[in-house]
C-alpha cells in the first residue's frame, strides 16, 4: 500500500520577509507587529503604506485582535495597490469592479470603513448581501486521512480542530497558560464574541501540545501554534489538494477548514441531544440561536439518511403535507422552512 505523502506547514520559501519601511515613524515600527507561526517571533507588518500603518497602530491601541488588524492590513493593501484611499468614490468603484464573491468584498468594505473613520473620510459604504454557505460534515475517515497526511504542526493543529471544534483563529491564539496538562484541559481565548469555556482534551491531545511546546521551548505568554488563521487555511487547502490528487478523490478537495468545526458540533449533538446548552458551552456559541441552527440541520441529516429502511418525502405547505400524512407518512425533521416526512418501508 502507497503511503500518504506528507505536507510541511509553512514551509521556509512562505515565510513572511522582512520589509524595510523608511518612511515609518519609530512609533509605527514598534507597534505594527505580526508573528511567525513557527517562532513566535515579530516581524513588521507587510505595508509600506504609513496611512495604513496609523489605522493599524490605532486598531491595537483599541484592543482589537491580531487576526483582525492582520486582515485589514491585507484587505488595505488590496484596495492601495489600485486605488487612492483618500478617494472614497474611487475605493468604492474599485471594490464593485472586483470579480470576487460578495463575501470578500464585504470584508474590503469593513477594512476601509476602519480607514475612513480614522481619518473622518465622509463616504456611503456599499451593501454586499452574502448567502450563507450550506454546512457540511466530512466523514471520519476523510478527516483522518488528512491528519496522517500532514507534518507537525499542521497535524497537531487539525487534531485539535477536530477534537474540540476550536475556530481558526482560536487554534492560533491558544497559548501555553490556556492549556493544563495535568488535568487535560484547555481555555481556548474565544472568538466572535463567543462565550469563554473550558474544554477537556484525550491524553493523545495532550500529549501533542506538551511535544509542541517542548520542542520549541515555549513559555506560558507564548503561542502554542501562533501565525493567523489565513496561513492555516492556506496550509489546510495546499494539503488538501495534494491528498485530493494523490488518492484520485475530489471529494477531499470539497473539505473546508471550518468543516472539521461543523463535525464535532454535529457529533456533540449525537451524544447530547436532549442538552443545547451543554452543546452551546462547548462550542463556545454566545447565542443559543447560533446553536439551534446545528440541531436542526442534525435533525434534517437522520431525517434524509435511511439506510434504506424508510422512505422519505418532504412538504413545504398543508396541502403537500396532507396526503404523506394519509399514506403514513410521518415528519421526522424542519430544514428552512421544508418539513421532512418518512416511513417505514
């Protein structure tokens, strides 16, 4: 049997490079700071742009998270290299000319709207309506292989996304003082508002974290992992594909990142059906609408998995429902607004 080859996160030629910026005040080039994933160690933001610079030095006066300062620096630097930024109207064309989803544009909106509020630019933003994707679940097996796949420590990294549905940019912020590996427990530093838990990790996982933070010497301020969620993802879909070409098997290609979150959400609720706001807690859901949106698609996917045994049909209105209910039919689950209905065989 083959064996699955292996990628390397974050290999050296992807390293982020030093820029010299002469033109930055002592101030702007002691404060504007990124990390490496690898050492923890700063480097100066990518921007040769000291107008950008400001935005970002005040964002982290304000509190706001590296994930976030480090996406409207990119988002910044896209619209600068096309645009003048002093120049709403200009900026706002550019963004609708842009053949890029709703999704992407609407983050370039939020990054100038930082820009234009710092330097009281008078501009009406434009609304970007996003279609919420469909959640999907990978099976077990595919998630495993794509574990064995990887290298350290992109392997620890989707053990951990895949063991306690940890969000990106929390498997990036984790740092050493939020894991205990005496009692196996860890206190990711919430996201999207979210609420803060504690969540207990198997041996194995603990087990991994103590490799990861011995090897690289690590102390209880630093990042177990460190980097940004985009350089995660992007070490995510360079596995990805290469494990997708190698097995001959596109599905794998369909995996999404934020995917190996969905599984553990979903195989949560499989052991606790009866208990959302366990399931709200552990997944670190600040609203339990958040997480009902969850039971229902768990609901919706026993409703359409059958095994063979039943037959299905759904309804969206009375008259629909009516007869299903006469042949015997009964409903089994309610996925946006269509109501499933099954039988026995």
């Amino acid at each position: 049997m083959n064996k699955c080859p292996q990628i390397l996160e974050n290999p050296p030629q992807l390293k982020l490079r030093e820029k010299s910026n002469s033109s930055q005040t002592p101030e702007q080039a002691q404060h504007t700071t990124a990390y490496s994933s690898e050492t923890n160690q700063p480097t100066t933001w990518l921007s040769d742009n000291p107008k950008i610079i400001n935005v970002l030095i005040s964002m982290e006066n304000n509190g706001k998270s590296k994930s976030v300062i480090n996406s409207t620096r990119k988002e910044l630097n896209n619209l600068a290299r096309n645009a003048n930024l002093d120049e709403p109207d200009e900026v706002k064309a550019l963004i609708a000319k842009m053949n890029t989803g709703n999704a992407y544009k609407r983050m370039l909106v939020q990054a100038y709207n930082r820009y234009a509020k710092y330097y009281k630019i008078q501009w009406e933003p434009p609304h970007y309506k996003v279609v919420s994707k469909e959640i999907t679940v990978p099976t077990d097996e595919k998630v495993k292989m794509l574990i064995a796949a990887a290298k350290t420590p992109l392997s620890t990294k989707l053990e951990l996304s895949y063991k306690t549905g940890l969000r990106p940019v929390e498997v990036c912020e984790l740092k050493v003082k939020d894991f205990n590996k005496d009692n196996n427990t860890i206190n990711p530093q919430t996201a999207k508002n979210g609420a803060p838990r504690k969540l207990t990790i198997s041996q194995r996982l603990s087990d991994l974290l103590t490799e990861q933070i011995t090897k690289h010497n690590l102390t209880e301020e630093d990042y177990i992992f460190g980097g940004t969620p985009e350089k995660y993802s992007y070490s995510f879909q360079r596995l990805k594909t290469m494990l997708a070409k190698r097995l001959n098997d596109t599905s794998i290609k369909r995996i999404r990142l934020y995917d190996l979150r969905h599984k553990f959400c979903m195989d949560t609720i499989e052991k606790f059906p009866q208990q959302p706001f366990l399931i709200m807690y552990t997944m670190g859901h600040k609203h339990l609408n958040t997480t009902e949106h969850y039971v229902h698609i768990q609901e919706y996917l026993k409703a359409i998995t059958t095994d063979g045994k039943y037959l299905t049909s759904t309804a969206s209105t009375v008259e629909q429902a009516i007869p299903l209910i006469e042949q015997g039919y009964i409903q089994a689950a309610e996925f946006n607004g269509i109501k499933i209905f099954k039988k026995p065989k």
